[in-house]
C-alpha cells in the first residue's frame, strides 16, 4: 500500500472516525506544557511541538495503577483484575524517540519466564500514529542511538508535516488496515514524496551531537570504582526528574491498600526511581547505595551497561529530556564524553 495524504483541515474527520474503534490520545497543551491526553475534542491537538514533558508511555505503563482488587466474602477472597486492559488504544502523534522507547519497555516487560500482563495487553491494544520532527530540538540525540528524526520503527502509520497537510505512511499491518478504511484520504503527488525526503535530510543533518557508544559497556564494566562516579554526582540533587520524565526507565513500587473495615483492598503499582536515597534502603537500615555517588552511577551502568547485557539494546533513546530538564543542567551527552575519554587515557597508557 502506498502513502496517503491528510490535509490538517481534516483532523476533526480523522480524529472521529478512528475515537469509534479506539480510546485516540494525543499531545494537547495543559499548563504551557505538552502532555498525551485521551481526547474528546479535536482543536485540542497539538502537533507543532518539540517533544512532550511526560512521555506517552504513560498510556501504556501508567504512573499509578491498580494490579488487582481483592474483597473478602465469607471464607472467600475475590479478586478482580482491571477492566481497561482488553480497550484499544490509539497514541497519536508520538515522536519516533518515544515510539522507539515501547521496543525497549517490551524487552524489559516481557523478560524471562514472569511477564507483566498489564503492559503487554494495552501494548498488543495500542496502535502507534507517530509524527517526525522536522526540527529537532537541540538537546536531542537519536542519531547516535541508531534512531532518526523520521524513525518509522515500532510505529504503524508515520506523518511526515507537509505545511498545510500530512504524508501518512503505513508501516504496519495494522497501519494499512486503518489507512484501507479511511477512503477519503488523498493520494499524494511526486512533489510531496520529494519534499518528506528533503525534510528528513534536513533535520538529520540539523542534529549536531554524535556520540560513541561503541565500546562505553566495556569501559562501564571495567571502572566500577572510577573517580568519575563522585565527580558526575557532585551537582546533582538526587530528584529523579531524568528518571520520571525518561522514556525508558521502568522502575516501579508495589504497595497494598487496604480497608479493614470493608475487608477489601488493592494491590497498587506506582513509578519508582533508583536516584532516591530510599529505593534500596533495607528493613534493616543497611543501604547498598547509601550516597549520590552510587545512584548516579547505577543510573549511567543500567542504561549502557546492565540494559545492553540483558537485552543487546542500549537503554536510551536520545530524546534529550533529562537533559533539557535536569535543575542543574547536569548534561548527559557531557557525561557520555567524560566516559569516553576514560578509554582514551587507558589507551594512552598502553601506548606508552
């Protein structure tokens, strides 16, 4: 199947024909910042943005969520499991940084012998509409994660912005399904196949960072103890907004509420992240990672070294939010050319 057009006054016509078949989210603006949002009314799209604060993937692994409920009736337990889990789900509009991050949350979610069924059921639910950017903002990395700004990976229709319309391309099974049954949609001309190139060059070529990460799980794994880990940790503050606003990291907390008064409750799973000093705190009060030191560190060695052992994938997307919201401007791309120069000095030295 070839690509399609959508002219951007037809939005309200492509966002109510699908809102049948599926809960449609999309990025829409709530206190000056880019949030994905179910959406019942289509003005409130938002598709001229850089990236969203919170990534998508929210819909799919929510910040809070109840597991199970559990009531007892008589000599009985009964336990219920959420009703949402079977609804489809349409994320329109995610850029291809955060469409990349679902491959890599899957990897995680659905490893080994236990698999987490509430993720893996909304992901086969969720059909991923992702626009590319055509200006990348400058805090943004995906070319040297081998991703792109017009990345059609783990997508299943992908919008190139052509000013007054949309080039849609069906990636997917799923993708040429939806663009079969939209009858309406326009052919393109050569003119718009042309110019989709041309913006791909341009925003390529518009990202100035290239980073190595040829050898860095090696350097990770052979400097454990490095002086590198207390400099890195020396300005940060040990808040976590890299690790809640990442689209990768998948931490999380289970606790239980309970009612004993109505013998009923819930099993409650909430986000989580390494940089807090609780987060292996021991019943005991032993603290494996009792300092900043060793959460930075943890933070830097799951992503480029323990995610790359277990799944032969870099924890990182390159979407450049820990970067651009980080309070002290802690840079990770800096971070990235600090380690580098490690082997540098290790090479230097064998020279020698």
């Amino acid at each position: 199947m070839r690509e399609k057009i959508l002219f951007k006054k037809d939005i309200s016509k492509f966002q109510k024909d699908l809102s049948g078949t599926y809960n449609f989210f999309a990025p829409l603006k709530v206190d000056g910042n880019i949030v994905f949002q179910k959406i019942e009314n289509p003005d409130q799209i938002q598709l001229e943005y850089y990236n969203s604060k919170i990534p998508p993937k929210n819909i799919l692994f929510p910040m809070m969520e109840t597991l199970f409920t559990y009531k007892k009736d008589g000599d009985q337990i009964i336990i219920e499991e959420p009703r949402d889990l079977d609804e489809r789900n349409l994320i329109f509009g995610i850029r291809p940084c955060d469409a990349h991050s679902f491959e890599l949350l899957e990897n995680f979610f659905d490893f080994g012998q236990f698999k987490d069924t509430n993720f893996l059921k909304r992901r086969e639910n969720t059909v991923l509409i992702g626009i590319a950017c055509n200006t990348p903002k400058q805090t943004c990395f995906c070319t040297s994660l081998e991703g792109s700004p017009f990345n059609k990976t783990n997508m299943d229709i992908f919008l190139v912005d052509l000013k007054d319309k949309y080039l849609l391309t069906p990636v997917s099974n799923k993708g040429k399904k939806i663009i079969k049954e939209l009858t309406w949609l326009s052919d393109p001309k050569e003119d718009d196949l042309e110019k989709a190139v041309e913006l791909q060059e341009e925003a390529e070529l518009s990202i100035k960072t290239n980073l190595n990460f040829k050898d860095i799980y090696k350097v990770l794994n052979n400097n454990f103890n490095h002086p590198i880990w207390k400099e890195i940790s020396e300005t940060c503050l040990g808040c976590g907004t890299c690790a809640f606003l990442c689209p990768t990291c998948h931490c999380f907390d289970v606790i239980e509420e309970n009612d004993h008064y109505e013998n009923r409750g819930r099993r409650v799973r909430i986000w989580d992240t390494c940089q807090s000093c609780l987060y292996t705190l021991h019943t005991s009060g032993h603290n494996p990672r009792p300092t900043r030191i060793e959460r930075c560190r943890n933070r830097i060695l799951h992503k480029f070294c323990y995610y790359p052992e277990n799944y032969e994938l870099i924890g990182c997307v390159g979407c450049g939010r820990c970067i651009h919201y980080c309070p002290v401007n802690n840079d990770l791309r800096k971070i990235i050319g600090k380690i580098n120069k490690i082997k540098e000095k290790e090479e230097e030295i064998l020279v020698a």
